[in-house]
C-alpha cells in the first residue's frame, strides 16, 4: 500500500471519528517560540484547535478524564473539553525534545446559560463568569424570585459549584397595617313577678316568687333588690293582707374595639410588636424529695400583639406570614385557687399566610357571632294564666352580638428625612403657671414644626390626633 492510499484511508477514517465529536470552537491557541501565549481554555463538551509553529511528532494529556486531543496535522491538536477541571498538554518534537507544556482548563459552557438568562430574565442585569470548575453570577436583581430563578437555571449548568454574588436591588423593606376592628353589643331584659298572702295572725302564708321583699311590702319597709326597677304594692281584705312586688332589669351595652399596629421589617425577616403589659400567673412546681412545693410566677403577655415575616416576591408582591392579636384580661371568668385570683384573658388572634401587592388590603379574619339566651320561670298552671300570671312567672331574655374583621396592608416603603415625620408630642407642651391657673389650660400650644409634620400638628383633640399614616 503506497503512502498516499494509506494518508487517504487515515484522513477518511478521522473524519468519520469527528462526526461524533462537537464542532471546534473558533478561537485557536498559537504556540510560539517554545512556550504558549497564554492557557488554553475549553468549555465542557466543546473544542479549540492548538496551532504549532513548529512539526511535533509526540503529544500526551495529563488527564484524559478532563479533555480529549486528536492530531489533525504535524502541527495542529484538536482538543475536546470533557469535565469541568486543570490539566497539561505536552508537545515533544521529533528529536523527543519538549516544545512546550499547555495548560488546559475545562469550564462549563456558559454560552449557553447566558443565552437562555436572557430569554427568562431579559431585563435583569446579571453577569456570568467561570471559576475553576463552577459558575459565578453577579450583577443586581429586581426581586428575590427573578435571583432564585437564575440560581435554579445556573445549577442545571453547574450542579453543586454555583456562587452567588447577585444582589436584590428595588424596596425590601415593607411596612404592615394591621387594623383590628370589633364592634360588640349585649341587651339583657328581665322581669320577675311576686305576690304574697298572710292572715292577721300569721298563721297562714301563701306566697311565690321573692317572699322577703313581699314581707317588706307587708310591712311597709324600704324595697330592695339588685334590679333597676321595683314596684311594690298591699292590700289589706279583711282580715287578710295581700302584696305584690314587680322587678324589672334593662340592660343595655356596646363595645367599639380598634387597633392598628404598623411594624416595618427588612425582607425575609421576622419582626414583633406588642403594645401591652405581661400579667403575673402563679404556677405551682413540685417541690424536691421530702420538700413542700413551691409557687413560681410566670409572666403572660397581653395587649395588641403583631409578628409577622414579610417577603418581596416579584416587584410590588408581598408575601406574608403573619401571627396577629388583641388580648385583655377578662376577671369576670377569672378562677381563685390557693388564695390566689388568677384573672383569664380574652383574646382575637389569627395566623396565617397571604399574598399581595403592595397597597392592596385583605381581610384575613372575620367573626360574626349572635348568642341568644332566654329563660322562664313560674308557677305551675299559675303562671300560664293571662296578664296575671306575670306575678308568678320570672322571664330572663339576654342576646349578644359581636362582629370583628381583621384586615392588613403592607407597604413598601424607604427611609425618609427625619423631619418629615410627626410625633404625637410634637404639637401639646406642658402649660405654663398661668395658663394652668388663669386660663385652666391643660396643655400649653406645642412649637409649630414645618412641612407635613406642621400639618399633622394642627390637628386638635377634638378630633383625629396621634401619628396616623394613611
């Protein structure tokens, strides 16, 4: 077989191999006077042509498992990027002395993710580089899921070796509005009817219903009772003395409750409120073996209570996780124990987690609630008699009703100049001697501040006061 048929039959067969290899990349690496011009670069599963300026008749990678070389000439290698990390290429001349060691770095192919981080996020400024065998993105994103959605594209590039460096620019500080508005009504109603009959002697009596105050009647001494209404009346037939005593009770009550804390936190981060005092509860603990146990306070916290974690999805959404409540001591169901009275609390709470954007309202929680008691009590047959029977029947009529909605806004929002900002002390200084003693004044006119802090200092207490943001 001559030379030349058997060059033909090598080109052929090489070419066949390169079908299945990736295309080379266009940049190319001379080597010149013995040494290279600089380190050779292959992204992962592409490659570069290495151009000789002199014939070598031997070369050898370091690491096949990193980058993969083909001779196309006496002076030109293919080299094909495998896995992400450093190897040396070496070229020996045909008297096996070296001409130069070539240092190969595989990187993950960026050009790629670049292309399709533009196509998902063509507006963010995000840049991509290379380091060792992973992936660096930096530059600034406009919200925390546009920068967890170029990290999940990066790891499909790099699994495990992506760094981070973006930033997330725009607002992240969000303010939340929480508004607890309760509006509760009660109307109780009662009339008791008692009638009593005694003979001159005493010797009979017949009676129902509250005999002491039908024997004050009787009487004729003063008529008592817990009620708001009493009438008392006797008459005396023969020698027979009849009396009858009308209690009646109307009560009538309404509750207006309104909390609004704002509390401002970065996002991501977890902030608490709590406008309110911690009430002291004595818990008993076992004592050790042989000794009497003991009594321990334990300090509960009540008032209006906000903790909520807010986070700046996509450019004015908001998610937030929220814990909301108000909370008073209710001594009407309080409990005595070991000497002790231990009041119990009475509180409106809600938790949850809500999406919005910034300005919007929602209304995360909402009771209507409509408790109805009634109760008679009477005479047997007596009391079913018409008109009459009133004076043998006891009727109790009592209905509740309350309704309460819990409504949040978040805000985003950025610090301001100080002087912009009002303070409920900022219009009411303490009067003078003579204004206090003179003029009865409680409170001397505060200095007028400038801007929209003057604004809200005009305000007077006969109407809306307080730092009030809208």
């Amino acid at each position: 077989m001559s030379f030349r048929t058997a060059f033909t039959a090598g080109m052929l067969g090489f070419s066949l191999c390169m079908t299945a290899i990736p295309a080379a990349h266009s940049e190319t690496l001379r080597v010149m006077n013995g040494s290279a011009s600089t380190a050779l670069n292959v992204p992962m599963n592409r490659a570069v042509v290495v151009e000789s300026d002199q014939p070598f008749a031997e070369l050898s990678i370091a690491n096949p498992g990193i980058a993969d070389i083909s001779t196309l000439s006496d002076r030109s290698i293919y080299v094909l990027g495998k896995a992400p990390g450093r190897t040396t290429l070496t070229l020996l001349g045909p008297d096996g002395k070296l001409i130069t060691n070539v240092e190969v770095q595989v990187t993950p192919d960026v050009a790629e993710f670049k292309e399709r981080l533009k196509q998902i996020l063509p507006n963010e400024k995000i840049e991509v580089r290379t380091a060792n065998d992973g992936i660096v993105v930096s530059g600034t994103v406009s919200s925390t899921a546009k920068l967890d959605r170029a990290l999940d594209l990066a790891e499909r590039y790099a699994p495990g070796r992506v760094s981070n460096l973006m930033n997330v620019g725009g607002e992240q500080q969000v303010m939340l509005k929480v508004r607890f508005a309760e509006m509760a009504r009660s109307v109780s109603k009662e009339l008791a009817g008692s009638i009593g009959i005694v003979n001159g002697s005493g010797d009979f009596r017949l009676g129902s219903g509250n005999l002491d105050q039908v024997s004050n009647v009787l009487s004729g001494n003063t008529l008592r009772t817990e009620k708001q209404g009493i009438l008392g009346a006797s008459v005396g037939v023969g020698n027979l003395q009849l009396g009858v005593v009308l209690e009646a009770l109307e009560d009538k009550g309404m509750v207006r409750t309104l909390a609004e804390p704002n509390l401002t936190a970065l996002s991501g981060q977890e902030a608490s409120f709590l406008a309110g005092g911690e009430y002291p509860i004595p818990v008993a603990q076992a004592g050790a073996a042989g000794q009497p146990a003991t009594v321990t306070i334990e300090y509960k916290p009540f008032g209006v209570g906000l903790n909520f974690t807010p986070t700046v999805v996509d450019e004015n959404i908001i998610n937030l996780q929220i814990d909301a409540s108000v909370s008073g001591l209710d001594s009407a169901n309080g409990i005595t124990q070991n000497g002790f009275d231990v009041k119990s609390f009475k509180t409106r709470r809600t938790q949850t987690t809500v999406e919005m954007r910034d300005g919007e309202s929602f209304a995360i929680a909402g009771l209507l609630q409509d408790d109805f008691r009634d109760l008679n009590g009477q005479v047997p047959w007596l009391g079913d008699i018409p008109v009459l029977g009133a004076l043998f029947r006891s009727s109790e009529y009592q209905r509740a009703q309350t309704e309460l909605v819990i409504i949040v806004t978040p805000h985003l929002v950025s610090p301001t100049r100080g002087e912009a900002l009002a303070l409920p002390t900022d219009r009411v200084r303490p009067p003078s001697e003579a204004e206090l003693f003179l003029f009865g004044k409680t409170a001397g006119n505060g200095k007028k501040p400038k801007g929209a802090a003057g604004e809200v200092a005009k305000q007077d207490f006969s109407g809306s006061y307080g730092y009030v943001m809208e």
